[in-house]
C-alpha cells in the first residue's frame, strides 16, 4: 500500500507541473493593463509598461488627457511658480493620472 501511495504521490508530483501550461498566456496577455490591474499592480506601473511597449515597437504613446484648466494661462503660471518652490510637486511631467500623492497634507500626521 505505501508502495503504490508513493507511485502515486511522485507521479502527481511531476504531472502537475505539466499542467500549467494549458492556461496559455502570452506576453501580450501578461501585459495588458487589465491583467496588470487585476494581479494589484498601481496605473503609474500600468503606464509605465504600455508606455515602454509603446517605445519598444517604436509607436507613439498616447498619454491619458491633462485637465482642460491646465491649459489656461493663469493656471499654468501658478502651477510652475509653485513647482518652483517646491520641486516635489507633481508636474504630471512623468506619468499623468498616477495614485502617487507628493503634496503633504493633514493625513501625513
């Protein structure tokens, strides 16, 4: 009986194995943003690895739209003024629409 417990243990042990690669996942299915969301990863990461996909293949990379009152004038001056004085401030520079939050508020305390 331990005999054949143990065949049958080793055989499901190397077997199993084997098995995984009916599921079949590409690289194209690995890196799509909604497997990469799915499996926790944050947008900064998702953007960061279509944008590289993007540079990659040489496409160009279209980045998720500003909000439209960054555009206007009085808007931007105040926006680089306080980049200026604080260099942490998120410039969007990088990444847009990331869950990074670099300006310190009450909830840091």
């Amino acid at each position: 009986m331990k005999k054949i417990l143990l065949i049958t243990g080793l055989t499901a042990l190397f077997a199993l194995p084997s098995f995984a690669e009916y599921t079949e996942l590409t690289t194209k299915d690995i890196t799509s943003p909604d497997y990469l969301k799915k499996h926790g990863h944050s947008t900064a990461i998702i953007q960061a690895a279509q944008k590289s996909i993007a540079q990659t293949n040489g496409e160009e990379y279209k980045r998720p739209v500003e909000k439209e009152y960054y555009n206007e004038p009085f808007v931007k001056y105040v926006r680089k003024f306080f980049m200026y004085i604080d260099p942490s401030y998120d410039d969007h520079s990088f990444m847009n629409d990331h869950d990074i939050h670099t300006s310190p508020s009450y909830e840091d305390l």
